[in-house]
C-alpha cells in the first residue's frame, strides 16, 4: 500500500502512534479483570451496532464461530449477555448485551478515564490542543473502519 498518495499525512507513523497508544490503553489496569475477547465481545454489542448474529459476531472479532458460541454461552451464564429471536427472522438468534455487560463496559471506561487524565494533564497546552482538534477526525476515522466492516457482512 502506497503511504504517499496522503502528502499531508504520514500514514505509516500514524499507524505507528495508534498502535503504540493502543498497546497502553488496552493494558490500563481496570477493576474489571476480564478476559480479553470476552471485553471485546461486551464493546461490540454495547458501541457497535447493537444485537448481532453470532456469524456477525465471530466475524467481528475474528474468532471461529465455535469459539465465539462457547464464549456466548459463558457470558450468558455469567448474565452479561443474552440470546433472543431475530424478530425480522424466526429462524435467528441475536446476542443483545444486557444491563450487567453494560456496566462492565462503563466501569472499564471511567477505569482508562482516571488513568488518562493525569497522563494528559502532563502534555503541554498545545499536545492537549492538537488532541483536541484530532478527536472529531478520529471519531470520523472510526465510523468508516465499522462502516467498512458493516460492508463486509
């Protein structure tokens, strides 16, 4: 893939930042201490789309459809997640994330929120700006990597 066809952006360094960033961020210590997939899975259903086939759903977080049904089925012992009938397809089932995933979801964000605001207090005024100015371009960035993966399915 060819970096140059963005002369405003070096594509490959900020590939470099997000994935030195996120190599931090999703190693913050959490009061939640689940595994790994298993907060992946609880993000998908609470940010992403909402319900989703468990096709959709291993799909999504790139694991093999018995994998993902084995870790379905755990959350949904542990009452985190829950199985319900496609109401447009009978023959389907949708995993919804219930009120438990969901507060698992919200103490693991406000968890990297406490971490983050001292680390961010230390940049300088201008880091802090450029951060600033960065999140709607971010944001924007991230809705076409899910659109993209919606495309996909």
């Amino acid at each position: 893939m060819d970096d140059t066809a963005n002369d405003d952006l070096d594509v490959a360094a900020f590939t470099t930042a997000i994935e030195d960033f996120n190599r931090f961020y999703i190693r913050l210590p959490t009061l939640e201490k689940l595994p790994f997939t298993t907060l992946s899975v609880l993000d998908t259903l609470a940010y992403g789309d909402g319900p989703m086939r468990l096709t959709d759903l291993a799909r999504t977080e790139q694991i093999t459809q018995p994998g993902v049904t084995q870790l379905v089925t755990r959350l949904e012992r542990e009452g985190l997640v829950e199985r319900r009938p496609d109401p447009g397809d009978g023959r389907v089932v949708l995993v919804h994330i219930t009120e438990a995933g969901r507060r698992i979801c919200r103490s693991r964000h406000a968890d990297r929120t406490g971490h983050l605001i001292p680390l961010v207090a230390r940049l300088a005024p201008e880091e802090r700006q450029a951060i600033a100015e960065a999140l709607p371009a971010l944001t924007r960035l991230a809705e076409l990597g899910r659109d993209r993966g919606r495309a996909a399915r």
